[in-house]
C-alpha cells in the first residue's frame, strides 16, 4: 500500500456527537468526509462536512447500505461507522462492496459478542472479568430464582441497547421489588425486548472510568488512553458531561482486564470501554465495550492521539503510527447536559458557582470549537428555537 491511496474519502454513518467528533478528527488530518447519513444542522454545518455526492440523497435505514452503495460514484472509500446499528450493516458487506468501501472494525463475530449484552456477559464469565452481577432473562419466571439480596440494587437492561433506547428514551429501568421488576420484564418483553437483570454498582459520577484506544490489523496496540467522569446527566443511566483525562496506570487493573478480553477475541480498530470502580472493594467493574467511535472521539485527538485517523490508515493497508503518551488533565464538557448536572449538584450542596464557572472556563466543548465554530452557533440557534416554538403553543 502506497501514501497516495491515503486520498480515499471517508463516508460517516451515524449521527450526533460521535459524527461531529470523528468529522472535525478526520478533517484535523486533511481527510474528507462525506455524512451520507441523515445529519443534524449542527454536524451539516461543520467546515469539514460534505453532502453526499452529487445526485445521491442521504441514507436512514442501515438494512439499505449495500443497495445505497452500489449506487455512489465513488471508486473506493472507506467507513467510519457512528452508531451500533451501523456497525452491525457493515459487518455484513461481502464481495464487491466490501472491496470498494474498506473500514477498520472487528469480525462479524465478535460485534455480535459485543452488542449483545448476553453473550458479552458469557465471554466476561468465561474470562473471569469483574463485572456487575447479570442475569439473562428468559421468562418473567426467572426473576423470582434469581440470585437477588434485595431488589433496588438491580435493574433491567436489555441485550441490544440501541432499539430499545429509540423505544423508551432511557436505557434501563431500575426496579425496586420482584413484583416491579415482573411487571417491567412483562412490558419490555411484549414490546419486543430481550432482556437483563443486572447489579447496579453504587458510587457518584466520578466512579466511571473509561479506556479508548485502536488496535489495528495485525493485533498491534496502537494507542491507549484514559478519562475520569466528573459529571454526568442524567443520574444513573446517563452519559458524561464534565470528563478529564488521566494516567493510565490510575487504571492499571483495568487496563490489564481489558487486553485480556482484546485479546481472546483477536480484536480490531476502534475500542471505549467503560468501567466503574466499586466503592466496597476498589474492584474495575467491566460495563461495556464500544466498538466504534463514541460520542467523545474528539476528546482523545484533542489528547494527542487522533483515533479517527488510526482507523482509516489500517482500513487502507497503511502503517499506523504509535502514540503511547497524551495529555494528562485535559478537560471537555457537553453544556446542555453539563448546565442541568450542575444545577442538581449545587441544590445538593455539592458544588459552588464558582467552581463550576472555573470547570466551564478550562474545558474544551463538545460543539464549540474555534477552528469550527459554527456548528456551536446552528446547536444553540436549534435549542432558542425550540424554545421559543414549545412557548408559543403553551400560550395558544
């Protein structure tokens, strides 16, 4: 393989956060990106965003990839899948396709392993991984044989966590009795679901730790990073707001749990795993494992360590350089998320407004960014017109 091949656009699946990130990576490295993909305003709006090409509308339904690709008039390019559900159509691409449109993922195999949260807990089993407590559900029967100390410390999970948040807007129910959690098993199970019982691993936000890196092609760890939630909303179930980044050997066990599981299943490209440290005895609890970019992929360029771009030189056959150290106490905050997770710790006593400004003032944002700050401009004109347009039905 040739430098010259390193002119292969890139086609972004997915949308959000994890799309902005990994375009705004990917453009840092003079990489185009094409969002083929139905895009909010605010990612379209990026200096590094390009439409489709000329004369193909956008893609909403995974299922449809293959039959979408076949009609771009594009040689070779590569995708950066943004979302589980692409993940998975991506893995499916056989023959001619995958040939034309290479990517940077693991086997077919081992995405399933990942997103199905019941086979990822048989593989942790198998390895003996810490973890939380989890129990695959086969009837509302198996709720009253589970192994449960008392209930309000367990909660139903499903085993894909993508449809059922499209479907109920969270992505758990925590339960707090049998008869509870029968009744949301019941529920769950009609709509579709298959679910989980799992332990809930109490501690506050800063409890969560997470480890990103790339593997590439050869099983070669290319770079592996580390940050600390500080803040997260909403409570529970929700995702980081305030996050900072640290020594990998704060995590040192974890780090040795997760290249033990990376390496049962042969993985390769883009890894985020999420642990939390329990408060009865200090132990890394394994949550889950990532096998894309996330939402915060822009965090680790910022760090040093552009994953976005490891992932297109392995799919075009190309060297991928090592980074093995990055910055430590770098910070970045989501502010829509962050101005509500503050707001709860401060009722709380927790927190001040002036340590609070003083975190906003040092932290990289999410959507603002001085060398593309329009997307920032387009995110907060969306929400003030939101706003607005939820007042004036109230008042009709």
């Amino acid at each position: 393989m040739t430098e010259r091949k390193s002119n292969f656009p890139v086609l972004i699946l997915g949308t959000y956060l994890t799309a902005l990130g990994t375009i705004r990576s990917l453009g840092a490295a003079g990489i185009r990106a094409y969002c083929i993909t139905e895009q909010q305003g605010f990612v379209r709006s990026s200096r590094w965003s390009r439409r489709p090409p000329h004369g193909c509308g956008h893609l909403s339904d995974p299922a449809e990839l293959a039959t979408y690709l076949r009609t771009l008039p594009l040689k070779r390019a590569v995708l950066m899948t943004c979302g589980d559900e692409w993940v998975q159509a991506v893995a499916t691409l056989e023959g001619e396709l995958s040939d034309r449109f290479m990517t940077s993922q693991p086997s077919p195999e081992t995405v399933g392993c990942f997103l199905d949260k019941g086979r990822f807990e048989q593989r942790l089993e198998a390895l003996q991984i810490d973890r939380p407590r989890s129990l695959a559900l086969r009837a509302a029967e198996d709720l009253a044989r589970a192994p449960v100390d008392k209930f309000g410390v367990f909660f139903l999970k499903p085993r894909h966590s993508r449809s059922f948040f499209k479907h109920y807007r969270v992505k758990a129910f925590m339960v707090q009795s049998l008869e509870d959690a029968m009744a949301r098993y019941r529920e769950t199970s009609q709509a579709g679901f298959e679910m989980m019982l799992q332990e809930y691993i109490p501690g506050p936000a800063s409890s969560h730790f997470f480890i990103d890196g790339f593997i590439d092609r050869h099983q070669s760890l290319r770079t592996i990073l580390s940050r600390q939630r500080l803040r997260m909303y909403p409570d529970n179930f929700g995702d980081s707001s305030y996050m900072v980044s640290i020594p990998l050997e704060t995590v040192s066990d974890a780090v040795a749990d997760l290249r033990r599981l990376l390496a049962d299943v042969t993985y390769r490209g883009i890894f985020s795993a999420e642990f939390k440290r329990c408060e009865h005895d200090g132990r890394f609890k394994l949550i889950e494992v990532n096998t894309r970019p996330w939402a915060y992929i822009e965090f680790a360029t910022l760090c040093g360590a552009n994953i976005a771009e490891m992932a297109y030189r392995d799919a075009l056959g190309l060297d991928v350089p090592e980074v093995q150290d990055y910055k430590i106490g770098v910070c970045m905050v989501h502010l829509p998320n962050d101005f509500a997770a503050a707001r709860n710790l401060y009722r709380l006593g927790e927190t001040g407004v002036s340590a609070l400004v003083l975190s906003w003032l040092k932290a990289r944002s999410t959507v603002f960014s001085w060398s593309d700050p329009i997307p920032a401009l387009v995110w907060w004109g969306e929400i003030v017109f939101a706003r607005f347009r939820r007042l004036m039905w109230r008042r009709k």
